[in-house]
C-alpha cells in the first residue's frame, strides 16, 4: 500500500471513529444546551452500553469471530442489539436524572457536576465488580466484505457504522427542528425560565434531552464493541474523553457543533497517528481542547450566551 491509500485508509478509519464520537458527544452538548450541566456520568452510560450490547448479542447466541451471519439475520441481530444497548442507556440516563440530579437542579454551582462524577464511579464499580475487570470479546457477526477505494479498503463493518450513524445522526436533527417536542428543547435551550412560562414542560423536556443522549451513546458504545472487537470497563474515560473534546471544540451545545467535532477528532486520531506517533494522539487531541477552552471557547459552532444560572 502506497503513502496516498494508506492515507486515504486512515481517513476511512478516522471517519469510523468520528462516526462514534459524535454520537456520544452529542450527549454532552445536548444536556448542557439545557441545564448548563457538563454531566460526566455520560462517560460510564456509554461503557455500560457496550455490555449491554455485548449481552444482546450473546443472548442470540452469538459468542465469537467465526459466527458470520448474513441477510435478514444479520439485520435483526443488530436490529435487536443497538435496541437493547440504545433503551438501556436511555433508561439509565433518565434514572441518573430523575434520582440524582433532580433534587439539586435549583442549587447554584458545580453540585449537579459533582454528582455526576460520584455517579460515574457508581456504574464504573458496579461493571468492576458484576462484569470482573479482563477486557471481553465483542461477537462480530458480520461477514467480510470488503470493496477497494484508489488502493484503500473500505468492509462491510465500516459501511454498516457509517450508515447507522448518519441515519441517527438525521434522525435527531429531525426530531428538534421538525417535531414539537424538538422545538420545546430548543425554546428550553434559549431561555428556561421564558419557556416555562410559555407553557413548556421544562422537567419533560430535560428527560427527553437526557434519554436521547444516554440511547446515543448507547449506540455509540455498541459501535465501539463492533469496531473494536472488544469492550471493559475501562473504556468510558478513552472514548468519552475524546467525545467531550469533540463537544468543546464543535461548540458545546449546539448539536451541529457536536457531529463536525467528532468526526474532527477522530480524523486527527487516526491521521495523527500516521502522520506522527501513535503515542502523540493523546497529546494532540487534548492540547485541541485547551486551546479552544482558552482561545475559542464557543467553538466552531457556539455561541456566547448568558448563563442560565
């Protein structure tokens, strides 16, 4: 492979992996957009996702590599594991909300954030504990099909990612510009105590906003696992860390901001890495969010607004 299609296949790469980033960065901004809330809980909705994925498949009766399915087989077994992983951390999200965060949202300051980190180490533990701390294979079931792009390989997989992402990714966009739930997040988004007042269901809509970032990043988690072939319960802080960057630097907040972001960070991921060192990545992508939280702090898509508290 020449230096142009091991660039090109870093690029495919970089576009997987972004693909994933958005969608869990997209819980971030949703939920700041609304309650000025960085939650970091988010970190360990998207690792329990990917076991909850990781179940689902198992469930079907799929353990390992070598158990290829096609058709409509492959579509319901994927069908029914991004249902499971994407309900579970939506459930999950609005529970984290209803128990934890509710009682203390008309408290000043950084309590609701702290209690999010004390959360996130609450559901780190308990996979710890129930799950046990090796790493577990992820079942691949698809088969491998694979199509050359100018020297590149693109596979099924990839395809299969990038679809399903876009097609999320539509889908909400959708839903808040078109739908009048999505119209009552953004009226929330802009001002809370005007939409109150206009008679929107504030605590309705911030479950909303919480239930569809945790199912994101429950998708995004089962894609890990598919892309990976592998999942732990070390995973939150890697990806989700990447994911927030991905939030900072698109603009936290804006949902646009949050899609253009990810697939950034993920393209400097994987091209950093070629271009670079593997080992520099880490280095780069975080030496990104300190430059934006100093230089750009509404990102490329935000917008400076006065705070809600």
């Amino acid at each position: 492979m020449d230096d142009t299609a091991l660039l090109l296949q870093q690029v495919i790469n970089g576009l997987s992996l972004g693909a994933m980033y958005a969608l869990l960065a997209i819980g971030f901004t949703m939920v700041y957009g609304i309650l000025e809330l960085i939650n970091f809980a988010h970190f360990n909705v998207f690792m329990i996702g990917s076991f909850l994925g990781l179940w689902a498949l198992q469930a079907l009766g799929l353990s390992g590599q070598s158990q290829v399915l096609t058709g409509l087989e492959l579509f319901g077994a994927l069908a029914f594991a991004f249902a499971v992983a994407m309900l579970g951390c939506g459930v999950l999200g609005v529970a984290i909300e209803r128990i934890a965060l509710r009682p203390l949202r008309g408290i000043p300051g950084t309590t609701g954030m702290i209690t999010t980190i004390g959360v996130s180490y609450i559901l780190f533990n308990i996979i710890l504990l129930s799950a046990g701390a090796d790493a577990k294979n992820y079942p691949n079931p698809m088969p491998r099909l694979r199509w050359d792009v100018a020297g590149a390989v693109v596979d099924l997989r990839e395809v299969l990612i990038w679809a399903i992402a876009l097609g999320l990714m539509a889908g909400l966009q959708l839903f808040v510009s078109r739908t009048r739930l999505g119209k009552a997040m953004r009226a929330t988004a802009q001002d809370g105590e005007a939409a109150r007042m206009m008679g929107i269901d504030v605590d309705r809509v911030i479950v909303t906003a919480f239930f569809l970032g945790s199912a994101l990043a429950g998708a995004a988690a089962l894609i890990f696992g598919l892309y990976y072939n592998y999942t732990s319960f070390l995973i939150g802080y890697s990806a989700g860390l990447r994911a927030f960057t991905a939030a900072v630097l698109g603009g936290i907040g804006s949902v646009t901001g949050a899609m253009v972001g990810g697939l950034i960070i993920g393209l400097i991921e994987t091209l950093g890495g070629q271009l670079i060192a593997v080992r520099w990545t880490d280095v780069i992508i975080f030496s990104i969010l300190v430059l934006v939280l100093v230089f750009a702090p509404t990102g490329l898509f935000g917008r400076a607004a006065p705070s809600k508290s």
